[in-house]
C-alpha cells in the first residue's frame, strides 16, 4: 500500500499514518532499522481529528494527533530551514 499510494519506499525514515472510516482507530507504520513496527490505537470515544487539505503531516501535527489535540487556528511563527 506505501508503495502504491505513497509512492515512497517504506525504509525512507518516514511514519505511514492510516486511519479507519470513523477516525477512532489509527496504525502508524514506520521503518525500525532491522524491520518494520506498527503502532495501533484505538479511541474508547471520539474520533481522531484530521488537518484539511494535506496528505502529508508535519512533525508537530502528527503529535498533535495521537494526543487528541484539535487546532482551531494553528499557524508558525516562523519557518525552519
């Protein structure tokens, strides 16, 4: 499925997020250096928000997803190079 969708290589360092229909259970897949880990979490209320217009999740986003954290206006202060 990372390669079909993403079109990215699954040991490239990155996190695969997938959520279900209803948002209240995630899988993380993510590349461990001798093999590959998956994280599951299941919300016992509620459902996982998601940040509109993006298939990709900054760092920050990401955390602020698995703690159930939903931005109302988030914007940078600045931007990192």
């Amino acid at each position: 499925m990372v390669y079909s969708i993403f079109q990215m290589d699954v040991t490239c360092g990155a996190y695969f997020v997938f959520l279900n229909r209803r948002r209240d259970r995630m899988k993380v897949l993510y590349w461990d250096g001798d093999g590959l880990a998956l994280w599951y979490k299941r919300l016992e209320k509620g459902s996982f928000p998601l940040p509109k217009g993006t298939d990709f999740l900054e760092r920050r986003q990401f955390f602020m997803l698995l703690e159930g954290v939903v931005p109302q206006s988030v914007q940078k202060r600045y931007k990192v190079s």
